[in-house]
C-alpha cells in the first residue's frame, strides 16, 4: 500500500493517532484534548497516511530548539500496520526533516526490546557525556522533575 508522509495532522489524523494511542497499553489513558494539546505544542510531527483509505497509520513527535538539541517522542504505528516496515519509513521522514536535518543531537528514549529496530535506523546507544571547556569530560546524568518534598507541607 502506498503512503504518503505528512508533517501537518488534520482533525481526521488527530482522532486516528489517538485512536493508535489507546490501543497501545502505555499510552491509553491520553484523552482527545490532551493529544491535542500537545500537538499543539509540538515543534515538528511526522506521520505516515495511507493513500487508500486516508488512515494516519503511523506518526512521531520532536520538541527541539532547531539548533542544538531535538528529542523525538511517541513513536507509533497501528497495530494493523506493524512489520511493513512503516516504523522505519517515519523515522526517516522525521531525521530527513528540513528543520531537523542540522540538529547537533537528535535522540529518542525506547523500550530496550526495540534497540536493535533503531540501531537499524541509524540511532546508537549514548552515554550522557558533556565535553567539559578545559578538555576533560564529565558524566552527565539523566534527571526527571518530580516535585519538591515538603513543599506544600511549609506553605
């Protein structure tokens, strides 16, 4: 089947990749408007729509500063889709990008059971390391914000 590649979602799209969400158990709990929302707040979303039916079969995410660093999220591709090789096809049509094509790093999070599936579309495996001005290098460890214990406790 023929699919064409799509940098802007329609309405029609946006019900189709939360459809795709909720059929993915890690993701099944986005609603409609949450997608939305952070569509809306995406700076560049690819996805891949069959020409037949006009489905969106297949669709990724990149917040980026168009310079220095992109990071790439939910990567998916419909259940009934999967092992035609539409996963790697959006990869490419996201790292081919106009606006992503000079980042300095351009990296994605997985599940390590689909290592080897991006090794195979060009990602490697990185250690967080920063090049340090006077030469050296230092280990940079990965941080999630969780919020301040005790906070509401001193208000």
């Amino acid at each position: 089947m023929p699919y064409e590649t799509v940098y802007e979602l329609t309405d029609s799209d946006l019900a189709d990749l939360h459809e795709r969400y909720r059929n993915y158990a890690w993701w099944d709990d986005r609603s409609l408007e949450d997608v939305r929302t952070a569509l809306e707040n995406t700076d560049v979303v690819a996805g891949l729509r069959d020409e037949r039916t006009g489905e969106l079969v297949a669709a990724g995410r990149v917040l980026t500063d168009f310079v220095y660093y992109g990071k790439i999220y939910d990567v998916i591709v419909a259940e009934s889709h999967r092992g035609e090789g539409l996963g790697r096809d959006l990869l490419e049509a996201i790292v081919s990008h106009p606006d992503l094509e000079n980042l300095e790093v351009l990296t994605l999070d997985c599940r390590e059971g689909l290592v080897p599936f991006y090794e195979d579309c060009g990602f490697e495996r990185h250690e967080m390391i920063a090049e340090l001005p006077d030469g050296g290098e230092e280990d940079l460890v990965p941080m999630r914000y969780v919020g301040s214990e005790g906070d509401s406790e001193s208000a």
